[in-house]
C-alpha cells in the first residue's frame, strides 16, 4: 500500500508542479511493479493515460572522449535486485528486467495526429544495432 500511495503523490507532483502542457511522463519500473503498485490507478486519479510500454532502453553508450550524465545503476548502493529475483525463482538477466511506460495528461493532445514515434526517446527512433527489436506498444487513441 504504501508504493500504491507513492506512485498517487508522484503523478500528482507530476501532473500539478512539474509537467508542462503537453509534456509526456516518462517511469522506469521493474517489471511488475506496475501492477503491484497500481499504478493504473494511480495515473487515471491525475487524469494520466498510458500511452506506451516498452522495455527499458538505456541511452547509448558515449563515443570515446564524450562525457555523459547518465548512469545506469538499479539503485542508489548501485547494486542490483538480484536477491529479490532469487527470492522469486526468476532468472537474472542484464536486459529486460526493467520496463519504461510513457504517460500522457488526458485532453493535452486532443484534436492533434501524433505519428508511430510518438513519445520515444530519441536513442528509441535510431535503428537498433544487432537487429535488436524495439517493442513497443503504443495507445490507440487520443482523449
């Protein structure tokens, strides 16, 4: 209950002092923490709909010499949740264990055409090296 109220407060903060108008909301979560932490719920309470799901993409590693801000680390100690993946009998794996889901605010995109690409990041738009797949869902509709 208390990541369920967590996620309410965030989408509130979100939606109230951070998002400008048609701004997108970009979350990161383990997989199943969405539904763990009822974060539909939490969404629809802002007027927020979801409007892709899709596997975590870091952004690309820099070129040599080419400073970047971006750490990829799955928790402040860095450490990772291997043990909680033990504790569920799930495998570990460095891809795929993370999944980004991108909201929007009802009514901010009402009357606009927006194209496939809509809301990815830019590294998401680049063709993926090794023929890796970008899979992601997108919303169906506007309101």
């Amino acid at each position: 209950q208390l990541h369920s109220r967590l996620m309410k407060h965030l989408f509130h903060a979100v939606s109230n002092r951070w998002l400008g108008h048609r701004g997108l909301f970009y979350l990161t979560l383990v997989k199943g923490q969405y539904e763990r932490w009822d974060c539909a719920e939490a969404a629809s309470r802002s007027k927020f709909a979801l409007l892709r799901r899709g596997e975590f993409n870091p952004p690309p590693a820099p070129e040599p010499g080419q400073n970047t801000y971006y750490v990829l680390r799955r928790h402040q100690s860095g450490r990772s949740f291997a043990s909680r993946r033990r504790m569920l009998g799930q495998e570990s794996t460095s891809q795929g264990d993370s999944e980004t889901l991108v909201f929007y605010r009802c009514g901010d995109f009402a009357g606009t055409t927006q194209t496939e690409d809509f809301g990815m990041l830019p590294w998401e738009k680049m063709k993926p090296k090794g023929g890796r797949k970008l899979d992601l869902s997108i919303a169906s509709s506007f309101i």
